[in-house]
C-alpha cells in the first residue's frame, strides 16, 4: 500500500473517534425527578403559613429553579412568593397567609434542570388544602350543666392549635350575673382553661364566654363568640350531730357521730377532719365513715362530769369535691356514772361451758374449767373419753371436771340453776337500754377498734377480719346482736388497755360460728347453739342454750 493511501486511511480513523468522543460529552445524563412534596400530594389541613417544597432526585441547575418554573396557584390565581433552591430541595414561600380552607396547586415544569443539564420528563403537579377556620369542638361543663363542683376549672379544646397569647383573661372570662370570677387562664395546643380563684358559689348560676379575640397559630379567629352556661351544686350540709350541742348527762362510752345532707367522699374523713378535744387536749379515737353518717369512736372512756369539743373541718368533701361551708363545731358533758354495769352470770360464771341439748367435741380439745350439760344426760357430751367420778366426770382433754343432769345429786339441782341463770344473764343483757353505738359498720366490724359501752344491732354481725378491744380493767362491753355472730377463719379479737374478757358480753339471738383458727375473747350469751371450727380458741365462756359443737379448740375460762 503506498504511503499516500496509508496517510487517507490513518486520517479517517481519526475523524470517527473525534465524532465518537463529541457524541459522548454531549450526552447530558438521566432526567430528574421529583421525589417528595411537601404539603404532601392531596394532603389536607396545611397550615395557612405553609411552605411549599420539593425535593429531587439529584442536584439541580438554581439558575432553572425561579418563579417560572416554580408557581403556586389559586385556581387560575397566581400567588405571590419567593424561590429559592438549596442541596436538593426547591422552595416556594408565599408573600402572604395563605386562605383557608383552600385548595392549592402548586407546578414545576420543565424548565427546572439538573446541573448536567437534563429536564424534568413533565410537569410535577400536585394540590393541597389549607386548614379551616379554628372552631370550638368541646366545653366543660357542658352547656346547661347541674350540679358541678364549686371547685370546678373551666376548660374547652379548639378543633385546631391556638395562639396562646390570644387566649388571655380578656378573651376567655366567667362571670356570675354581671360580675367577674377572677381566674387564671392557661392555653397549650388545642386546650385552654379558666381556673377560678377561689370556690365558686353553692347552686349559682354561672357563664363562660371566649371572644372572637382568640386566635390560631395563622391569625384567624373564631367564628363567633362562644358563650355557654352550668350551675354549681348545693354545699353539703350537717343534718345532725349526737350528742346534741351543749347536751349533759353523755354517756362516757359515747361514739360521737354526725349525719350529712348527702353522701360524702369517706377518704376525706380522718383524724384531721373529725376531732374530739377536752379543753386544749386531743381524745385518741377512731374515725369512720358510711353512708351519710361519719362516727369518732373515743379509743378510751371519756372522763366524768367533762366538758368535750367536736370539730369537724371543712376538709370534708362531699362526692364533687364540694366541701361544708364552715367547721362544724360543738360541745357536751360527760354524766357522773361509771359505765356500764357487768352482766350477773349468777352460777352459769362457774362453767367454761354451759349447754343444754349437747356438747360435742372432735378430738383433741384443750378445756380449761368446768363443762356443764342439762337437762341432757351425760351421753350427750362426746368425744372428751369421759370417765365417772361420785357427781362428775372427768376427761384428759378438760383441765377441771364435766357435769350433767343425769348425775348424782346436788348436780342435777345445781346445773339446773345455772340453766336458769345463763337464761337470766341472756335476758339482762338483751334488755340494756339505750346503747352508745347502733348498727356499727352496719354489722361489719372487722378492723374496728371497740371502745367500751352497749352495742345493739338488728341484724348478724361479722368479724372478715381482727378487731380490738380496747378500754381499762374495769370497763365493760355489750353486744346486743339480733342476728347471727360469724367470725372468719384465722381473725383474732385482741384485748388492750387492760380489758379483760370477763366483762365482755357477746348477746346473740342466733348461732355463733368461730372461724378455723380464729381467736376470740369474752363471754359468749347464745340463744342457739355455738360451733368451734378446727383450731379455734377463746378466752371466755361459752353458754349455750341449745348445743356447743368443738373440734381441736382450746378453751379457756377468764
């Protein structure tokens, strides 16, 4: 090949690459997208302030990010704003708020490059709506609302977010009649409230009023004034008190009560808010509350011929928190006498058990004192392995010795007087007259702690859980119980301040039941019969006037 032809071929070859390599860097790369908006696509509830943006797949030309290729419209209206394009996100801030309840459209068209120079493939259109005007959703109370709480704070929610510096005393008011409440105002995102000052009025009328001057985060305010009505309850009241002011001649056994107009908060009732004082001194007691009654049980017997003072503060609080309008106060005097009089045993006192149709036992009991059966015959005590003596029996199981009415005389004369006296005893103990305390706990006593005096109550008492006696040596206890006495299993009745079991007298009109491993204390008085559950002891008596029933009890006499 001559070198002129050589010369052509070399040349050509180099125009093909020169054309190959122009073809290369004219090529400007892949279009750019837009990859999120903000308002979202067909969001709804934009804010009025908002600002537009959007973000691309990759860098863009700022030169091609301006106002002609970024708009927003309001249907064929243009809005004014700024554009500005920083990284990869495109911004359209508007001149001014935009409307509400609106929809907008906002376009990026073609024009808008990437830095290599490539376009968007089409327009990016999308809408959004701004946010409605603020509205009021709820108010509490309610409208027209009764019977609300003296101390009630005042709130409503809006449907949006408010400007807080709008929701002002000067906007958000309550007024009673024409008069003014003075409150402190609070608004945080959609809630705002009206704390008053001080207690509202008793079965008043009141307004609360939020003016058109309360505004959203946008600067718009409410439609209209809102303005709505409640009535606050009546105050609780003391219905009566017992004693009666300035009573004499009170029992020194005596629980001091007082009953309400409605039912009250019983949390609210505590040694605090119910107080028994004697000149400057505070008198230990207990404080209890149920139904409408409120009851301060003196924990020792109060002193004779003493004047007393009981206090009850307004800290008490009904169920609306609504509290009595002033302390409740007043006084009494203590009577000379020295209490209660002990029941007279007469002979049944010299037996730990006394019965009359049986005594039957499920071994092994431990007995301390004598066990007495009439008019049944000795075959009717059980289960002690009884053996004969001249007038008695004994038994490994009773520390003392075991009577009944088929014995040799003078037993069967003997047990038949005792009979008649634990029937005497049952009577004197029913018929006291005028008790210190009437239907305790309606019944229910577990927890309580007793002071001494006379109980009655016209149905069965129960004992869920351990009660404490408490009171001097010399102190006594009546329970008049119409019903059944029921003590659960493992309760005890603990004795303190020297009380002692002797003189407390448990009346009952219907069975007694002594819970598995319970513990009692004092003389049981029952009409029907008495039944030990597995483990049970007392410290007492037990006189029956039909059957007493054991079962591995330990029973000891006073």
């Amino acid at each position: 090949m001559s070198t002129s032809k050589q010369f052509k071929l070399l040349a050509l070859a180099v125009m093909i690459v020169t054309a190959s390599c122009k073809n290369q860097s004219n090529d400007p790369g892949p279009a750019p997208t837009v990859s999120s908006t903000s308002p979202a696509a067909s969001g709804v509830g934009a804010a009025r302030n908002t600002i537009v943006t959007a973000s691309f797949s990759t860098a863009m030309s700022p030169a091609s990010i301006t106002t002609s290729t970024f708009s927003l419209m309001n249907g064929t209206a243009a809005i004014v704003g700024v554009v500005t394009y920083t990284g990869t996100t495109a911004t359209f801030t508007p001149s001014s708020m935009l409307d509400a309840n609106t929809v907008y459209t906002a376009t990026i068209t073609t024009g808008a490059k990437a830095s290599s120079g490539s376009a968007l493939t089409a327009n990016k259109v999308w809408t959004f709506t701004t946010v409605g005007l603020p509205g009021i959703s709820s108010v509490d109370p309610l409208d027209n609302a009764t019977g609300v709480a003296q101390n009630k704070v005042v709130a409503l929610t809006f449907s949006i977010a408010m400007d807080p510096t709008t929701i002002t005393s000067s906007t958000f008011t309550l007024k009673q009649g024409t008069t003014s409440v003075s409150g402190v105002v609070v608004s945080s995102g959609t809630t705002a409230t009206f704390t008053p000052t001080v207690a509202l009025a008793a079965n008043t009328l009141y307004t609360a009023t939020v003016t058109t001057g309360a505004k959203d985060l946008a600067g718009d305010a409410i439609a209209a004034n809102r303005v709505w009505s409640f009535t606050t309850t009546t105050l609780p009241l003391v219905s009566s008190t017992d004693p009666l002011n300035n009573a004499t001649v009170v029992s020194r056994y005596k629980v001091i009560a007082l009953t309400f107009s409605e039912a009250m908060n019983a949390s609210t009732f505590t040694s605090t808010t119910f107080t028994l004082t004697q000149g400057g001194n505070a008198v230990l007691g207990v404080v209890a509350y149920s139904g409408v009654t409120a009851t301060f049980a003196p924990a020792n017997s109060l002193a004779a011929n003493t004047v007393y003072t009981a206090t009850v503060t307004t800290g008490v609080k009904d169920l609306n928190g609504n509290s009595i309008a002033a302390n409740n106060v007043w006084s009494f005097t203590t009577g000379s006498a020295a209490g209660l009089a002990a029941v007279n045993l007469g002979t049944s006192g010299n037996y730990v058990i006394l019965a009359k149709t049986a005594i039957n036992n499920n071994p092994t009991s431990a007995i301390t004192g004598d066990l007495g059966l009439s008019p049944a015959a000795e075959s009717f005590i059980t289960g002690f392995g009884l053996t004969d003596a001249t007038g008695y029996a004994t038994s490994p199981q009773v520390t003392g010795k075991v009577y009944a009415a088929d014995q040799t005389s003078p037993t069967p004369i003997n047990l038949t007087t005792a009979v008649s006296d634990m029937q005497t005893a049952y009577t004197d103990a029913a018929g006291r007259p005028s008790p210190d305390f009437s239907e305790l706990g309606t019944g229910n006593i577990g927890g309580l702690t007793l002071a001494p005096g006379l109980y009655k109550w016209s149905n069965t008492v129960t004992l869920p859980s351990s009660v404490t006696i408490s009171g001097s040596s010399t102190d006594v206890w009546i329970f008049q119980i119409s019903g059944d006495l029921t003590s659960s299993s493992a309760v005890n009745v603990t004795l303190t301040g020297g009380a002692q079991a002797k003189n407390i007298f448990w009346q009952v009109a219907g069975t007694v039941t002594m819970g598995t491993t319970s513990h009692f204390e004092g003389v049981i008085l029952s009409q029907t019969g008495i039944t030990f559950k597995t483990g049970a002891s007392m410290n007492g008596r037990a006189l029956a006037q039909s059957a007493v029933i054991l079962d591995g009890n330990a029973i000891t006499n006073p």
